[in-house]
C-alpha cells in the first residue's frame, strides 16, 4: 500500500488574507509501511514558509520512490485553520483537486492536532503513553449553524499501540493561549527592538517573532514574578492578543506594557516556561499524564522551554520529533492513516534525516553544470582531514551530505561549519553570510562522548531540541557559540546516525582539542536550507563562504 501525506492549501493564495493563512507545507510518503521520503516544499520552491499546495513536494516524494499518481493508494491531508480549507472542502474543491491527480487513490482527513499527535507518538518509541499538542491555532470548530466557534490550541490524549489505542480527551479543563500569547507578545517586543512596525501578519516575519524573541530574553531581566501563571492565559480571547496584545484587559499582562524589550522578552519566556511546567504538573496531578510523553506542535521549536520542561522530571519520558511544528504535518497525516489501514510503520533510525540523498556522480553533474574546478577524494577521511584543517584556520565551510533534514533546522546534513573558539567567528559568520540580529546565538555540534565534558546537564541531544550550559571552564573553547546566559543549542552526533559529521568532528578534535564546531543552517537570512546539489553551489558561488564540501568533493573560491 502506497500512502501520501501531504499538506498546503488547495488552490487559494495562502499570503493574501491573514484568516487563510497556512504554512510549512510538504509531503511525505511511505510504501508498504516504509518510509520512503519526505520533503518540506520550501526546500524545493525558494519561497520560506511557503504553504502553496505541495506539488513540488508531491513530485519529488513520487520520483524519489519511481511511482506514479495512480499507484498511490491513499492520500490523507491535514486540515488548518484556515476558513478557505472548510470551503474549499464543503464544496469538494479539494476532492476535485485530488481526483485530478491521483485517480486510483482514496483521501482521508484528520484533524490538525491528530496529525501533530501521530508525529510525535509514531516517531517515538514509547508502546504506551500520553500526547500533548500545543500550537498556535489548529482545526477550527463550529457550532451546529456552520459559524465558527473556535480552533485546537490545547489537545491532550491516550496512546497504547499495542492495544490498538489513540484518543484525545475530550474537554479537560485548560488554558489554551501559549501560542498566542508567545507570538503575539514577541510580535510587540520584536517591532519594540527594531524600531519599526511591521503588520502581524507580514508573512515575511509571521513565523519569525518567537525565535527572535526567545534569543532576545537572555539579555533581559523578567523583573515581574508572576505566583500564578494561569492567569496570564485564562479567559483571553485569542483574537485579542492578535489584534493588540497591549489592549488585553488582564491587570498582570498590563504590567509589562513599558518594560524594554529585552526584559519583556525575558520575561515573555519566563512567564511562558512557567505556565508551562504548571499546565503539565496539573496535567500530572490530576492523572492524565503517562510516565510516557509525546509532545508535538509549534509550542516545542521553543528549545528553552523544553529544556526546562525537561529538568522538571514531571514525567520520566519525553519525545519531541524534530519536526513538531507544521512542517511536520504532513508526516503526521501519513502514519495516522498507516495506524488506521493496519500498516505497521517502519522509520530510519535517524528521525531528521528523511529526504534524499544525492550520489557523488549527481553532485558532478552539478558541478559541471556551473564549471567550476574542484577536487575530488577518494578516502572521506582523508577529505575531512583538509577540512578540518581549514576550520582550524577560521574558513567557514558550507556542509553537504547524506539525506537532507524534514524539520527547521539543520542537523549536519545541510550546514555551515565554522571554529566555536573564536568570539568573532560569531560575528564573522552573521556579517559574511547569516545577516541575523546580534542578539541570536549560533549553535554547535558535538560528538555524543564528549557532551558531559563541555555542559553542565551532559544529556544526548541528536535533534537539537533543547539547550544546555556550557560549563564555566570551557566557555572560552567555546567563545563562539556560547549566549549570553552561557547555554549553548547543541546537537549530539555519533557514528550511527550521522557517519559523515562524525567523522569531521573526530579529524577536527585531533587537530584542535576541541569535539565541537559552530553550525548554522546552509542558507542565508529569510532563504530555506538548501537541498540539492546545485542549491548548495548556486549557494556556495553566492555567498561568502570559503569551502564547500559536497559528497567527496571539495570547493574552494579561486581567491582561497
């Protein structure tokens, strides 16, 4: 049985109006119960964000597997928040969309936080356990006269897949707002810092704000401690923290009203950790929560609030994929009708690594394609020994190997390397390349044995989804990547789920003793990753980058 997720709108513009907007739209496909590929389509289009209907993303699933439209069997699709959705499939628009292309195929609609729910439970290992989906805004509701009432923020449920068991609990008292009160509040203290006005829904910054702002917080104080945090969400109707957070009637929220941005920041991110931890402890003292948690959604890009979920030991397991948020949905549609059709579901070991590959005989091609001399080397060994060689001496190198990451960030697959020693190498990299506000941190990369070493927590970290404290007496080796509050957003590395890297990071730490290297994702300010051999080298010729290391060839500009 071939079975497609995909996700996106079906043939409106999801940038000309804010009620239709839909983001991170991709596919992913799995045969037989295997997964095949997946792909996120702004990788393939250019266009961050892009939330179009996945075509791009449809085509490469397709080809990457050598199959046509009519031998998919199932095609299953999210459903959003966009009120274009419920037209589009009350009036069998998207039927007719679907039909079109894939004549054999049945279709199958789940409801948003489902799929997020299926992404994290499927890609766990955890036989038995809880869900919670939090995010901005999910499937709409309405009431029996067809008007909308609302839309999923909040979803909480039971897995047990042995017994056959994946259910959502229904009306379990909960405050709902951690997305919207995040992103509407770093929207003000975003606009705050920059001195400029930008319209919430810009989708040019849309999905921007909370990173910006959770990188900000570290430079600020919090100053106001709140006794109960449920009081920050309760009773707010998320159409007022959209429309203007600074109006909200809420005696707490009014008190940060004049702070400065960074302590505004600082203290959106407390408040929201904290509301956090409280949500989940009277989740758990009131037993909805398994020892085995599957969290999912946007609310989990947010890598501080993870980590201090984390330290709380509210529940013994955690498994967040390291696509949570949209991205991830069409992935989730996939393995809950796999779940539903009595299709066991087969993963690679490594969860971030699931789009294609590239042969060294295609990477050529592309390297011919724009005549460009290189060097070629038949031991990697040997090429990561240069290229270590070159890190030590400070060159930014462009990193491009094995299967391209499904999710946000890059995770030493499509990257940029550089020193972490260095404290300018920050600054190099973001004027060179990155173009990024100072006050975001760049995160590293280290191998799994030595993370005890270098952070006080010393925990493995394979999808970057939470920080750690960089140990006092090893800042100054790790200058670069190092914030202000001495974390570090680090990704553990080991030979079985990242070979090529791990073999860089070894041949690095025998010529400077440090096991660790400043990565950045492959692309430029407001650009995707990249994905393709001639992404990477359009990038490479575009960009100030030194080297470029792609499949077992090297790159250097003419003036290197």
């Amino acid at each position: 049985m071939n079975i497609l997720g995909i996700y996106g709108s079906f043939g409106w513009n999801p940038k000309e109006n804010p009620e239709d907007w839909v983001h991170d739209a991709g596919a992913t496909l799995f045969c037989n119960g295997n997964h095949i590929v997946s792909i996120h389509e702004e990788r393939l289009t250019k266009i961050k964000y892009d939330g179009q209907f996945p075509e791009n993303s449809i085509n490469y699933c397709l080809n990457y597997a050598n199959i046509f439209p009519e031998d998919i069997d199932v095609v299953c699709f999210p459903s959003s928040s966009s009120e274009k959705f419920y037209q589009y499939y009350e009036n069998n628009k998207i039927k007719l969309v679907l039909e079109n292309i894939f004549t054999n195929a049945k279709f199958e609609s789940t409801s948003h936080h489902m799929c997020h729910a299926a992404a994290s439970v499927f890609s766990s290992n955890f036989n038995e356990g809880s869900f919670i989906t939090l995010d901005g805004s999910g499937s709409l509701f309405k009431n029996v006269v067809g008007n909308i009432v609302g839309f999923e923020q909040s979803s909480i449920g039971y897995f047990n897949k042995k017994k056959k068991i994946f259910r959502f609990f229904p009306s379990i008292p909960s405050y709902n707002n951690f997305g919207t009160y995040y992103l509407s509040w770093a929207h003000s203290a975003y606009c705050e810092k920059i001195k400029k006005n930008i319209v919430f829904a810009d989708p040019k910054y849309r999905e921007t704000y909370c990173g910006k702002i959770m990188g900000l917080s570290a430079y600020g104080n919090p100053i106001i401690d709140f006794k109960d945090y449920k009081l920050t969400y309760e009773g707010i109707p998320a159409i007022q923290f959209i429309s203007n957070p600074h109006m909200v009637n809420n005696p707490y929220l009014n008190q940060i009203i004049n702070l400065s941005p960074e302590d505004k920041s600082a203290f959106i991110q407390k408040n929201f950790e904290n509301g956090l931890i409280e949500y989940l402890k009277e989740l758990k003292k009131n037993s909805y929560l398994e020892e085995n948690l599957c969290l999912s959604g946007g609310i989990f890009l947010n890598i501080l609030a993870n980590s201090k979920i984390l330290k709380e030991n509210i529940v013994k397991n955690i498994h967040i994929p390291p696509f949570t948020s949209d991205c991830g949905l069409a992935f989730g549609a996939a393995c809950f009708s796999l779940y539903k059709n009595d299709q066991e579901i087969k993963l690679p070991q490594n969860l971030s690594l699931l789009g294609k590959s590239y042969s060294n005989e295609e990477i050529k091609n592309s390297i011919d394609n724009f005549k460009i001399t290189f060097e070629y080397y038949n031991c990697f060994n040997e090429l990561c020994k240069l290229t270590s060689k070159y890190l030590h001496e400070n060159k930014i190198v462009g990193w491009f190997q094995n299967r391209s990451e499904l999710g946000p960030r890059a995770l030493g697959s499509r990257s940029l390397l550089m020193n972490p020693k260095n404290k300018q190498n920050k600054d190099i990299i973001n004027s060179r390349i990155k173009h990024r506000e100072y006050w975001r941190p760049f995160a590293g990369i280290v191998l799994e044995e030595y993370v005890s070493e270098y952070f006080e927590e010393g925990f493995k970290n394979p999808y970057m989804l939470y920080s750690q404290t960089v140990k006092k007496n090893k800042i100054c080796e790790l200058e670069s990547i190092t914030h202000e509050d001495n974390s570090c957003r680090i990704q553990t590395v080991n030979e079985n789920l990242n070979p090529e890297v791990t073999i860089l990071l070894k041949e690095y730490y025998d010529i400077s003793g440090t096991p660790i290297l400043l990565n950045t994702s492959f692309n430029d300010n407001g650009q995707p990753i990249v994905e393709t051999p001639n992404d990477a080298i359009n990038a490479f010729l575009n960009m100030d980058i030194d080297i470029l290391v792609i499949g077992n060839y090297l790159i250097q500009k003419k003036n290197q």
